[in-house]
C-alpha cells in the first residue's frame, strides 16, 4: 500500500509537469515563430547564467540533447559571440562553455521579449484571475526555493530586478 507521503510526491510531481505542459503550450501560443533552436539557445543560456561555465557533457546532460546538436548549438552561439569556449584548468580534455557579456545582454533582451508576450497572453484574464496566478506563481518560488539543490538566483534575480526598473 502506498503511503500518504508518496501520495503527496506523485501528485506534486504530477503537477509541475503539467505546470511545465501549460507554460511551453503558453509559450507556443504567445511566440508562435520561436523555433526549437532559439528555445535551446535560451535554455542554454540560462543554465550557464545560473551554473557558470559547464562542460559539454554537463550541458548535454542538462538540456537533454546528443553531443552532435550541443556541439551545433554551441558553434552558433559561438559565432553569434553568446558564448565562448575556454579549456579547463584541470583536464586538457575538457572544454567549458562560459556566457559572454553579449550572451547576458542576449538573454536579459529575450526575457524582457518573452515577458511581453506573455502581457498580451495575459490581457484576456481578469484582475481577480492575475492576482491568483501572481499569488500562486509566489507560493511555489517560496516553496521551491526551500530545496538547497535549487539554485535559481541569477536569471530570475536579475530578471527581477530588470522588473522593478520599469515599473
């Protein structure tokens, strides 16, 4: 028999992914011409705001892409000058894939785009509906936020702040 708790697990889990369903079907609805390899670079951004320089392989793994597509994605975000590729210190072997300063205005320029989007997504839903969705949006970053593992400062943080400026 299954307990309380693992109850609680299943249908928690249950509803991030449908929490994660509902916001690429947002996505798709507000920025019908964002293509799969500008959503991969975006990803790919972001993980490298958050975690700092990664081996391909850390990437790979993260994204949940083959090697073949990180190593296309990461030679056009290359040429684009977002990222640059930079030799470990501790093994010859590996190289690291870091954003450049271009790569987090890049970024910051397309969360402030998405955003947008999203306002006009948004504009068919009463007062009372958005204070929901900005109250339950709330709750779950507090809750999130409580696992040590999660470490979402950066983009939200400057993402954030990025807010607060236009207000």
């Amino acid at each position: 028999m299954i307990s309380q708790e693992e109850n609680l697990h299943h249908d928690a889990a249950n509803e991030i992914m449908s929490l994660i369903i509902d916001v690429h079907t947002i996505m798709t609805l507000t920025v019908p011409n964002l293509t799969g390899m500008q959503e991969a670079k975006f990803r790919l951004l972001h993980i490298l705001e958050n975690a700092g320089s990664q081996s391909m392989t850390e990437l790979c793994n993260q994204m949940f892409i083959s090697k073949p597509y990180m190593t296309r994605l990461v030679d056009t975000l290359v040429s684009e000058e977002l990222v640059e590729r930079q030799p470990d210190a501790k093994d010859r072997r590996v190289i690291n894939i870091s954003m450049t300063d271009r790569g987090m205005e890049y970024l910051r320029n397309m969360l402030t785009e998405l955003r947008d989007h999203m306002k006009s997504f948004l504009s068919g839903f009463s007062s009372t509906d958005l204070e929901t969705i900005c109250n339950a949006s709330a709750e779950i970053h507090a809750t999130f936020s409580k696992n040590p593992s999660i470490n979402n400062q950066g983009t939200w943080s400057f993402y954030t702040a990025l807010n607060q400026k236009e207000k």
